[in-house]
C-alpha cells in the first residue's frame, strides 16, 4: 500500500473550479501534483504556482497552468508533504531542500493540505534531521551558532559536493534534536544572523491527511 499515495490523491479532492493551488516538493507532493494533472486534463480550470522548479516542471508536464507570483492575492490552498507531524499538527519539512519556498507559499495560504503516510506521526518532533537553510557567506559562523543550541548541524552533501538550494543557499541539518517547544526554537534558529529559515512549520498545517498501511485515511484538522 502506498500510503503517500492514498493521502495525496484524497487530498487532491478538495481542489475545486477556479482556485489557486501551491504546489509542494518532495516524493508525497509528486503523487499530488500528478493527480491534479489528471484532474486538470478531465476539464478542472485552476491556477497554480510550485514551491521549486522540479515540482513546476512536472505541472507544466501535466498541463497545470503556472502563474507568476505577482499575479497571485491569495492562495486557496497549497498541498505539501511534511517529514514528521507531531499531536499538534506541528511540522518538520525540508527533506527535500525546498522548505523556504514551502514556508512562503504555505504562509500565503487560506488552507494548508498537509499529506502523509503514517510513518510520519510522530509524538516528539526531531528523529527526522531538522533542516535549517543558511547562506554560504561564513557559514561556518552560522554552525557554530547552531552548534551553540546543541543542534548538531552537519551541511547536506550531494554527491559529494555541498548541497546547494534553488536559492542558492547551503543547508545545515540537525541530527538527534528531541523539539519539545517548536515554536520556541523557531524563533531562536531564526533569530541567527545568518540564518535563512528553518523546517519548523509552525501553527500553518490546516488539514493533515494520513494514508494508512490497511488502506483507510484519517483526516486530522485543527
């Protein structure tokens, strides 16, 4: 059973005529994205705008109409993935590099559709690395910032080389971190000159749709 599948696809049912939708990234957006593609080739009229340039790619693939940020008020509701969802509907996201653009776009949302499997929930948030995106210029000031809150950042590799985000950014994840107050820490990661933006979604998940292995799918709203 492909529970991200399940949860994407029931998530893309809220999608209505004439809505502007965010796009998310990651292996659980993916099946989203290519569910609206289906739904947009079966006659649905929406706009869209992508939270990276692999998710906006794949939409004008399927024939889902990418629109410039200046064009968009408001979003009606952008569906995303998330790396762990605590009780709260508190999230970590950033796995897959795009978590500044997400938090943005999630940010400018009426609703965030969150979609998961439920390997994902999690009772404390922190066994998944917390990603934190910082600027390359001395870097090496902004880990050992990190390292004073007792992060344990280490700088995501890709095949090798430092990974570097459609921003241009670098990105320091945090092993081993047991996130009690995410809200808290929020504000001191953010806080760090330096500092881009963090994983923590904070009080942004709506809705959180959660594919199960038997088949079922528990919708969860604040």
């Amino acid at each position: 059973m492909n529970t991200k599948k399940l949860a994407a696809e029931r998530a893309v049912e809220s999608i209505e005529e004439g809505m502007t939708v965010g796009l998310g990234t990651g292996s659980t957006a993916y099946f989203a994205i290519e569910k609206l593609g289906q739904r947009v080739r079966e006659g649905l009229t929406i706009r869209a705008v992508a939270t990276s340039k692999r998710s906006e790619e794949q939409a004008l693939g399927l024939g889902i109409p990418i629109v410039p940020f200046a064009e968009v008020g408001r979003i009606d509701i952008t569906i995303d993935g998330a790396d762990e969802v605590d009780g709260d509907l508190q999230l970590i996201k950033g796995g897959g590099g795009a978590l500044l653009r997400e938090k943005i776009v999630a940010a400018r949302s009426d609703k965030m559709f969150v979609i998961v499997g439920e390997d994902k929930l999690v009772e404390t948030l922190g066994a998944f690395p917390l990603p934190v995106e910082i600027v390359p210029f001395a870097h090496e000031w902004t880990l050992d910032n990190l390292k004073a809150l007792h992060l344990n950042p280490k700088l995501r590799l890709d095949n090798g080389d430092l990974y570097v985000t459609d921003n241009g950014n670098y990105i320091a994840d945090c092993h081993d971190v047991s996130i009690t107050d995410p809200a808290a820490l929020h504000a001191s990661l953010n806080a760090i000159p330096g500092v881009v933006e963090n994983g923590l979604f904070v009080d942004m998940a709506h809705t959180v749709i959660v594919g199960r292995e038997n088949g079922s799918i528990d919708t969860i709203t604040k």
